[in-house]
C-alpha cells in the first residue's frame, strides 16, 4: 500500500543528531531521513505545526491522568488490601513504577521526537520484517483505543448528578453526543480545543487542591461536629492488611490504571514547540504534580471516613468526603465536577489518539491512506479523528453496559 512519505515539504524540521542507537530508517532505505526526522510531507500533513508549549504539554500529560480514578478508586484499593497503611504503600510504588516507564519514554522520545509514541519506538527497534511491527500496533491502536467508558462514566455521573435515573439507552445517547461533539470540536476549531482542553485541566486541578486543602482542614479539627475523629484512620495503619497476593495485585493494577496517561506527550510531538526540552520537563512535571496531588487526596478522603465506612458506602470516595464534609447538596456537585474531570479527559485522550491514527496512515498500513492522513478541513486530522470516533460510537452503541 502507498506510504504518504514521499510526498515534497519544504519546511520539514531535521532533527539530525536526535538518534544514536537506530541509524536507519524502520523501511530500510538509506535515501530516506533517518528515524529521527520529521519526514517528507509531515509538517503539511500535520497541519497545526508545532503550536503546543510547555503548559499545554504538561496539560496532555496531567488531563490524561486525572479522568475519574482519583475521585473512585481508592475506596475499592483500600477494601482489596483491608487498611490505609498498605493503601499508601501501592500508591507510592505505583508512582515510583510510573516514574521508572517515564525515564525510558524521555529517553526514546528525546532520542526520536516524533508523534506516534508506541509506533515510532517499534519500527526503530523491529526493522525486519519490514512495517510487522507499526502493522500490529495500528490494529491495536485503532481498534482498541477507543474512548467509550469514559463518555458513559460522563453520562452516568451527569444522570447521577441531576437526580434523576436514566435508561440505558439514553445514557448511550448522552455518551455518543459527547465523543461527537469532541471530535467534531477537535477536527472544526482544534486551536480553541486545545484551549479548552487546557481549561478543564485546571478546572480539576482546582478540585482536587480544594479536596486537599479540606482534607487538612479537618485533620486540624475544622469539622469536629460533623467528624469528630479525623485521626482515626491513621492509627494502627496497617491493622487488618490482607496477606492475598491476588488482592495486593488486583489493587496494585487500579493504582497503575489511576496514573495511566503520563506517556500521553509522546503521541504528539511533531505539535511540541521544542519538543526535546519540552519533554524533558513537562513529563516529570506532569506526572509529579498528579502524584503529589493523588497522595495528598488520599489523605483527605481517609481524614473525614474510616475505611469500614468507605467500604460500606455506595457512594465514591469523593461523594463520600463531601457529604460527611459538607452534606448532601456537595455529594451532587463533585457528581457534576466528576463528569466534566471525565469530558477533560476523553478530550485529551482524543486529542492524543486521533494523532497516532493520522501517523499510521502516513505509513500506508491502513486502507486510504491519502483520506486517513488528512489535516481537512481546518489543519487537525480530522480523518483520524473520524478513525477514532468509529469504534468508540460502536462500543457505546453495542456493548452491554456494565457496573
């Protein structure tokens, strides 16, 4: 199938000294730019150029992260491993497991600045047969990397937060309309996205310092008539710790699934300003300040609930901190605020896949590649974004719903 990389560009940005260990490139041909290089016709077909500075890197990356773990999750970690001591415990190792992968992501995406994450590193490292490796990955990427639960956790809270309850199928409406307006929102004004897509990121940030901040607030007595003992969840901190290694795994996966997106720069680097010393700060940044953040969350939500009381509630954890804090009018609107944490995040993911989906096709490994690699109408890939819509309306439309 015809590779889009042949095609003339004036303005391509070589990046001559970016790669060491793979001299050539993943096809073979010694007339072509090396790995490292922006190759013929990708600032045309990339269509922004490089319009994405640090702040808006270090937002991809904590967007990605914050969706809607932070504000669930702990509640179900810390009835795996049965007390908050151990809690902690895979809290940390999962963000020292997250900070290990970033050091080897910097290295390669410093070593080849490119977009397309995965797809790039492969094809350097797997030159033989020739295009296996990308082949594969497109199946993967373009099948799998659909963003349908995170519309339907939006719909589902957006219900939940108007008090009402919903039939299945209207919650798939409301999800279907929210990967669309997406799309279409990324592929119509992708510069105004971007912007909005940096908004919700602070927007969550925001919540989530105000968790922290009422979190030590009442650890320092502020709401003794509603929880007369903040301190009570950290005594004996490792009473009742289960010695189930499936549980401690189990857990250890939700803790690494909350931190997943600190990768999520290196799918867009041919839109980075300076990509190589953007890199180099914003994804230990981004991933520090979501980590900092989670931790001290974590200590908000056991300072106001002990874990029996996490275990035995329905609510999420941070419904459950805002209502034992401030009663029940604030356990419905973190409902809202989770909805829109969870928008912020299918908008990046979005944002991010629709990039990768656009690279594959300039490698002329899916059908159409000349459609599928197009910037039109308005210098996003809106092909690539259509490419991601697909199998995201297909599982929202098809899939049962589950829990």
């Amino acid at each position: 199938m015809e590779s889009l990389k042949n095609e003339p560009q004036a303005n391509a940005t070589a990046q001559p000294d970016s790669i060491s260990a793979f001299e050539h490139d993943p096809r073979g041909s010694s007339n072509e730019p090396k790995v490292g290089e922006l190759l013929p016709g990708e600032a045309e077909l990339g269509g922004l150029g490089r319009h994405l500075g640090l702040w808006s890197t270090v937002a991809l990356i904590v967007g990605r992260i914050i969706g809607t773990g932070i504000f669930s999750t702990p509640s179900s970690i810390v009835s795996s491993v049965g007390s908050v001591g151990a809690a902690f415990m895979l809290w940390l190792l999962g963000l020292a497991s997250c900070l290990s992968g970033l050091c080897i992501w910097l290295e390669l995406g410093c070593m080849i600045p490119r977009s397309g994450g995965e797809k790039v590193y492969l094809e350097a490292a797997f030159k033989r047969p020739k295009l296996l490796a990308t082949t594969f990955f497109a199946w993967q990427a373009i099948i799998l990397g659909f963003t349908a639960s995170g519309c339907i956790v939006f719909a589902s809270y957006v219900v939940k937060a108007a008090g009402r309850t919903a039939t299945e199928w209207e919650k798939r409406g409301i999800a279907l309309a929210v990967v669309t307006v997406i799309c279409a929102a990324h592929t119509v004004v992708p510069r105004w996205a971007v912007r909005g897509m940096n908004g919700l990121v602070v927007i969550k940030l925001v919540v989530l310092i105000f968790i922290v901040v009422t979190g030590w607030a009442v650890l320092g007595g502020a709401a003794k008539d509603r929880i007369p003992h903040p301190t009570a969840s950290f005594h004996d901190a490792f009473a009742g710790t289960t010695s189930s290694g499936y549980l401690w795994a189990t857990a250890l996966f939700k803790v690494l699934n909350s931190y997943a997106g600190w990768s999520n720069a290196a799918y867009v680097l041919n839109e980075v300003k300076n990509p190589v010393r953007t890199l180099k700060i914003a994804g230990p940044l981004g991933l520090g300040i979501c980590g900092v953040l989670y931790m001290m969350a974590n200590v908000s939500y056991f300072a106001a609930a002990t874990p029996k009381e996490v275990a035995a509630s329905k609510l999420t954890v941070a419904a459950l901190f805002m209502n034992k804090v401030f009663g029940t009018a604030a356990e419905k609107a973190i409902s809202v605020l989770i909805a829109i944490s969870a928008f912020g995040n299918v908008m990046t993911v979005t944002f991010a896949q629709a990039r990768v989906n656009q690279e594959l096709a300039k490698e002329g490994v899916i059908p159409f590649p000349r459609f599928w690699a197009s910037s039109w109408p308005a210098g996003a890939p809106g092909a690539g974004l259509l490419l991601h819509w697909i199998p995201s309306a297909i599982i929202i439309v098809a899939i049962p719903f589950g829990d």
